[in-house]
C-alpha cells in the first residue's frame, strides 16, 4: 500500500478525517482537484454538537481557535409576517458551546487544515481522482497530476468528500436521487445597515424573515480587518416571490436592495457586496456510504437545504465517525481487514442521521421558506408563532439543530479511536 486511506476531497469533511486520521496515527493522503482552498464564505452555521465533537477528537484548543475567529450568536429572531419578532434564545443549550457560531467556511477550512498539518498532513491540491479499481485487499487509483500525467496510487481504502458532483460517487456507480426546490434563491455577503429608525436591530443575532413578499435570512460576520463584530458586514439569504428575477436576468445589488426591501419590508441600504450569486438548492441522498472499501461522507452522499445549518456540521461529523471505525478496523490488521462489522457500523451511525437532516430541513423549507398563498399566510400568522412561541417546542427545536443529542451519541465511537 502507499497510503492507507486516500481522502478525495478538502473541505471541511475530507479536512475533519483527514486530521482525525492524523491524530490516531492512520497514514492518510488528501488530494483535491481545486487549485486552492476557496476563499468565498459559503457555509457559515458551526453548531454546538459539532464544536463538542472537535474537542473530543482535537482537544478544547481548536474549537477555541474556531470560537475567536468567528461570532459565536446566542439569539435568533423570527420576524413573521408584520407581527413583533419572536425570539429564541439559545444561552439554554447544555453545552460549554451554547450558541451557534457564524464562521465563513473558508475559515472553517483553514483551521482545520491547520489542524490536519499539525499531525503532518497536507493536501495535494490540483490533484484530481481519474479512476479507481478496487480488489480485495486495496484500492487501485488513478490521480491526474498538476502536469497531466498520471500517478497510480494504492490504497486500503478511499473516501470520497468531493461533494454534490463527488467524482468518487460516480466510480463506483452510487445513485443521487431526490430533486431540487423550486424558486430563485440569492446570496449576498454585504454591507448593511437597517434603515433609520430600525438601528435597535442590531447585528449580534441571526434573523429569520417570512412574508408575503418571501423570505430572507440575516447572518452577522466579524470583520477580520477589525477582529471584532463588524457593525454592518453580513450574509444575507434571499428567497424572493412573485416578481424574483428570471432565470438568465443578472442580479447586481440594486436588484437585490429592491427584493430585500420588499421581503423584510424594512428600508434597508446595502453596499459594497464583497459575493453576491444565485444558487439552486437540491436535496438528495445516496442509498448507501460503503461501496466494499470505498466510503462516502459528506456532502458527496447527501445535500440538502441550508435551512438550519445542518450540512457542513453533519459531513464533520460524519467524518469524525468514519475517521473512528478506520482506525479500529487499521488497527486490527490483516485479519481485520476483513472484519465487516466494524466498517458496517458507520453507515448503521450516519445514515440514519443523514434521513433525518434531510426530512428535517426539508420541512423547515417548504414550511417556513416556500409556503404561498393562503397556506402560506395560515402559517406565519398562527401555526409558526404558536410553535416558536412554545417554550417546550422551542427548547426542542434549539436542540436538535444543535445537532448535540447525535453528537453524545457518538462521542463513545470517537474516544475509542484514541485509546
């Protein structure tokens, strides 16, 4: 073998096993077909469970390292319709990491690569997966080099962290089934201010809007100029309705300021948008995370809406799992290797999990975000305040999206791996 495991992918998922692998003395090798890490924001939402799960794995060093980099938020406010904004304070959660923590995925990455090359771990950038070929007692792969050429690279086992249009997925034939949601959905990272008479919003909190007009949702960044919460830099999530722009028509601020208006119905003045772009999001899922010695994670084996900040917390985490049984399977050598019931077990762990995530945001986004008409109206101004306005409901709520019941869960898979 020239490595043991082979990680197709940097992002926050492939970054996580990668590290963790390094942490629990597997030799693994990461390669990437990106010429670099990427510099725009992306995700942003890092959640307790996850947090916790890190210092499991990495001690209490890198979530602090997380925590002062971004904007940890205890407070998310849901502004319905014209009614006064409900809040949900999260300072209740169990957790050391009571509050979710607005971090750019750059940023995410950063550290975690950090993390990864504290144990002697780097990534091949411009390093990209041609094929594979798996017998059984390794993997067989061909990686296109920066020059074109082609380096055979052998591998017990190989994961794929490559994301929605994984390049591992597609070699060993797994399906993606689900669809797309309907609608224009645009992002801009910004410069904002409220508008006179509305500067008691404030910029420490995350919020959701729902009206007749659609939906948006407002995320604080810290200024890394300043290294404190910037007063006006944010991320704001757009789903317009009626009048959204057409498909082919360009979207610069203008149009943006114009639709944001309308949707929070506040009279907001953006500037200086350092991203603004349209997306399309999909939901969908593989049917299984083991093909032989070949291993889906994250994003390559299920995407779906960003509602709640589930995805990237759920690809660490499954990272963190696998990362767990690879080492025990590893560690059993050459009788192990043939152990099915160790590797088995990640996919029993996170499929389930994965199901769940997928129902969940589903649900949140065809409810709280795509809901028209009249079903629309019957939910903003009765269903959601008597939900969010629960107590209860809302405890639970805060707790599942915290992802810390799962995390708990599994926190015994992972400190076994460091014995």
């Amino acid at each position: 073998m020239d490595v043991a495991v082979l990680v197709v992918g940097a992002g926050p998922t492939g970054l996580a096993l990668a590290a963790m692998l390094g942490r629990t003395g597997v030799p693994v090798r990461v390669i990437d077909k990106a010429v670099g890490r990427s510099q725009q924001s992306k995700a942003l939402g890092v959640h307790a469970g996850t947090l916790e799960a890190l210092s499991d794995v990495f001690g209490v060093g890198l979530p602090a390292r997380m925590v002062a980099t971004g904007q940890p938020v205890r407070a998310v406010h849901f502004h319905l319709g014209d009614r006064q904004p409900i809040a949900v304070d999260l300072g209740g959660l169990p957790s050391p990491y009571n509050f979710v923590l607005v971090l750019p995925q750059g940023e995410t990455e950063r550290l975690l690569a950090e993390q990864a090359a504290a144990f002697n771990v780097a990534v091949d950038w411009n390093h990209e997966l041609a094929a594979l070929r798996q017998d059984g007692d390794g993997v067989q792969c061909e990686v296109r080099r920066p020059d074109g050429g082609i380096e055979l690279v052998r591998a017990a086992y190989v994961v794929g962290c490559d994301g929605a249009h994984s390049e591992v997925r597609h070699q060993v034939g797994a399906g993606f089934a689900g669809g797309s949601y309907p609608g224009t959905f645009l992002l801009a990272d910004v410069s904002l201010d409220w508008g006179p008479g509305y500067g008691d919003l404030g910029h420490d909190s995350v919020r959701f809007f729902s009206t007749e007009a659609g939906a948006m949702a407002f995320f604080p960044l810290k200024d890394p100029d300043q290294a404190t919460l910037g007063p006006t830099l944010c991320r704001l999530v757009l789903i317009p309705k009626g009048d959204a722009p057409a498909a082919e028509a360009e979207v610069d601020l203008a149009v943006f300021t114009t639709l944001a208006r309308a949707v929070s119905g506040l009279p907001l003045v953006l500037e200086e948008a350092a991203w603004l772009t349209r997306f399309t999001i999909h939901h969908r899922m593989v049917k299984r995370l083991r093909h032989g010695r070949v291993f889906l994670a994250g994003d390559a084996a299920h995407i779906h809406s960003a509602a709640g900040g589930q995805g990237m917390n759920t690809g660490i985490q499954d990272a963190l799992n696998l990362g767990a049984r690879l080492t025990e399977a590893l560690r059993r050598g050459p009788r192990g290797r043939k152990d099915e019931g160790v590797l088995d077990r990640y996919a029993q762990d996170r499929l389930p999990v994965a199901r769940g995530v997928l129902r969940g945001t589903d649900l949140i986004s065809r409810v709280g975000l795509l809901a028209d008409g009249w079903w629309g109206r019957l939910l903003r101004r009765h269903i959601l305040p008597l939900v969010i306005g629960t107590p209860f409901l809302r405890r639970r709520i805060a707790l599942t999206l915290s992802q810390l019941p799962v995390s708990r869960q599994e926190r015994p898979v992972r400190l076994a791996a460091l014995d």
